[in-house]
C-alpha cells in the first residue's frame, strides 16, 4: 500500500491538482463559517443564516447540470485556471470592499457557488486523466480524506483566524489560498476535449441530465427498497445542513458561548465523529453484522442524542452544557455514518447496473432541492421559538423514523441474513 503512495506523490500532475483541491477545501470551508457567523453576529436572526445556505444552493439547481455538462466539452484545464483565478478576485475584492453590507456575503456565497459548480466535476474529471488506473482507488481515498480533514481543519481554524487577526485579513488569507490553487494547476497539461465541441452535443448533454433525473426518479419511486434507503440519505443531508446553518443560534442559546469558537467546539467534533464511523462501520459490516439493524441502532441514537441536547444542555453549568454537547455532536457525527454507509451500500448492491448512475448521479442535486425548504423553516423555527425547541423537534422527526423503520424494516432494507 505504501508503495501505491509513493507513486502518487512522484506524479507531479496529480501533486498540482491535489494541492488545488487542498486549497479549495480548505477555503470553502473557512468562508463558510466565517460568513455564517458574521451575518448571525450583524443580524442575530437564523432565517438570515438559513438563506445563507440557499444562496450556496441555488446555483447547484440551476447551473449544476449546466456546469456538468461543460467538463466534457472543454478544456478541463482551462476550467481550473479559470475558477480559481475568478474566485480568488471575487474574494479579494469583497475583502477591500465594504464589509458591512450584509446584502453583500449573500453575493460573495452565491458567486463562489456558482464558480464552484464548474470547478468541481472539473477537478473530479481530472483525476482519473493524471492518474493510472491502478493508482486511481488511492488517489479517490486522498481526495476524500482531504474533503473530510480538510473541513475539520477549516471549521477549527477559521474562528481562530477571525479571533486573531480580523474579519478582513482573514478573507484576505482565503483570497491567497485560491491563487496559490490557480498558480498549482498552471502546471497541469491541457486536457482539450477529444471530440469537437457542438452546441447541439452540449445541449443533447444538458437534455439528457435532466432525462436521467426522471428515468431514476421513476424507478426509485417503483422499488420501495430503493426508494426507502435513499430517503434515509437525504434526510441525514437534510439534518447536517440544518444543523450547521443553526449552528450560531445553538452556540448562543444553549451554551453560551463566543460565536469565534462554535466551529471548533461544535462542528469539529461532528467531523471527528464521521471519520471514526466511517473506519469502524465497515468493520461492522465485514464481521456480518445485518444492515437494518447498524441503522436502527444508531437512528435511535441519534433521537437520544438530540433529546439529550434539548433537555440537559444549558440547563446545568456551562462548562458541563460544553462538555456534554461536544459528546453528543461527536457521538452524532459516528451515527450519521452509521446510517449513511450501509444504506449507501445497501443501494449499491440492490441497484441495478443500469440505473447506478442515475440513482447515484444525481443524488446531491436531488438532496441539493430537497434541502431548501427544510433549511429556511429551521431558520424560522429558531426565530421564533428558540434553538432548544429546534433540537426537540428534531429529536421526535427522527423517533418517528425509528419507529418507522423499526416497524416496516423489509421495505427499508431487506431481511435477508446479507442485510
């Protein structure tokens, strides 16, 4: 294995996009935070961090497929170059600008987003055209473990950055972190298109995503075992971007704490916890324990983790409210894997080769619409009747799940001994 390494890192063209993508990861996530606590900080209004979310979202629904479809057509090279110089300038200028205006983070958020939907499928193509096949397995799994670090140190770092150097300098050092991934993948080859780029072809692409969201939609809502896991997997997504929109409002509320910190003592600990679920969930699997029962174990995890939350939390001394809630987040962060990875896997297996794609494909643009509501009425719910009430509500959503599954489990997961 450590051999398979060694190769990657001696191909200097999968080196220039990796550190691209550190870079990218790192800064999407600092951004993120920082933006979201400084709107919660000039509004104090959640709805005002819940549309934050949505400005990031839009774009994914209304350029994702377009942006998809773009990758195959063009030069993916000239894509990077360009995204990360445009988003590198689109940070830098806010940074020198007015930063008082509130209107103007909802820009920043969906600009970036709308880079970010061309830059992605572009860097993804990119991996398997530098690396050999018999490298590609190790280098996905550097890509993904750079995705879940990279959020880990972003989160925990970026409130730290905010504390000791500024708001401002600390766009600045985001701005600097996207030029230095634009200098990185100048030294990528060109990547042009082998087949001449048409307009029809382009539009024939873009007709065809939106075929295969509707051939899938229809077989997943035909196969009750398809369509039972997926929703698990989008209601997790679901309960994530909620969380972390209202991740300023439960800071203040129930624990009371500086909002410059919440990422690190919050949000952290939820990566921490994902990363430990996903080495250990597929030890469970391997050793046969059944998948249905992984998930019922921790769906009802979850609900007492959240009616942990909302009941102790903020009701005792604040350095036990703190303790106790980074147990809970991190407990939380393992129970999300421990629903994700065997309903993802028990979606891999049931799935026919033919429809994997548009199950698969089109899973974070379906999740991506599914979300808006959800995200925008947490926001109001925060409003109006506080965070507490928000974590309580989502403990009896998710004891309702499990009584759900735990009822009618042969149409979530099949009973078989594999299952």
């Amino acid at each position: 294995m450590t051999a398979d390494y060694v190769k990657l890192f001696k191909n200097f063209n999968f080196l220039y996009i990796w550190s691209s993508q550190i870079l990218s990861q790192l800064t999407i996530n600092i951004l993120n935070f920082l933006i979201l606590i400084k709107l919660f900080q000039e509004t104090s209004s959640p709805i005002a961090t819940a549309m934050l979310w949505v400005s990031i979202a839009i774009p994914a629904i209304i350029v994702g497929p377009f942006a998809s479809a773009s990758v195959d057509l063009f030069d993916k090279k000239k894509i990077l170059i360009i995204t990360n110089l445009l988003q590198a300038i689109t940070i830098f200028v806010y940074a020198i600008g007015n930063l008082s205006s509130i209107f103007l983070l909802y820009i920043i958020a969906f600009t970036y987003s709308l880079l970010n939907q061309f830059y992605v499928p572009a860097e993804l193509a990119t991996i398997p055209t530098v690396v050999k096949t018999e490298s590609l397995s190790f280098a996905n799994g550097l890509f993904l473990f750079t995705q879940q670090g990279s959020m880990i140190v972003g989160f925990a770092v970026a409130g730290l950055l905010k504390n000791f150097i500024g708001f401002r300098s600390s766009i600045i050092v985001c701005s600097l972190y996207l030029f230095l991934a634009f200098l990185s993948v100048l030294k990528l080859p060109s990547m042009r298109p082998k087949v001449k780029i048409r307009f029809k072809g382009f539009e024939d692409a873009f007709a065809e995503f939106f075929l295969n969201i509707a051939k899938g939609y229809k077989f997943i809502r035909g196969n009750p075992k398809i369509f039972m896991p997926l929703s698990l997997l989008i209601g997790i997504q679901i309960i994530v971007a909620v969380m972390a929109v209202n991740t300023p409002i439960i800071a203040k509320q129930l624990i009371n704490i500086s909002l410059d910190f919440a990422a690190a003592l919050l949000i952290v600990p939820a990566g921490v916890g994902a990363l430990v679920g996903s080495l250990i969930i597929p030890r469970m699997i391997k050793k046969g324990v059944r998948k249905i029962r992984i998930i019922k174990f921790f769906l009802i995890t979850i609900a007492i983790s959240f009616f942990i939350l909302s009941a102790f939390v903020g009701s005792v001394s604040q350095i036990i409210s703190l303790g106790l809630t980074m147990i809970l987040i991190f407990t939380l962060g393992v129970s999300f894997m421990g629903i994700n990875i065997p309903a993802q896997t028990f979606l891999q297996e049931k799935t026919p080769g033919g429809y994997r794609g548009r199950v698969f494909g089109n899973f974070w643009f379906l999740t991506t619409i599914a979300n808006i509501i959800p995200v925008i009425m947490s926001g109001l719910v925060s409003e109006l009747f506080g965070a507490r009430f928000l974590v309580f509500l989502i403990f009896a959503i998710f004891t309702i799940v499990y009584f759900y599954v735990n009822n009618y489990s042969t149409g979530l997961i099949g009973n078989g001994a594999k299952n």
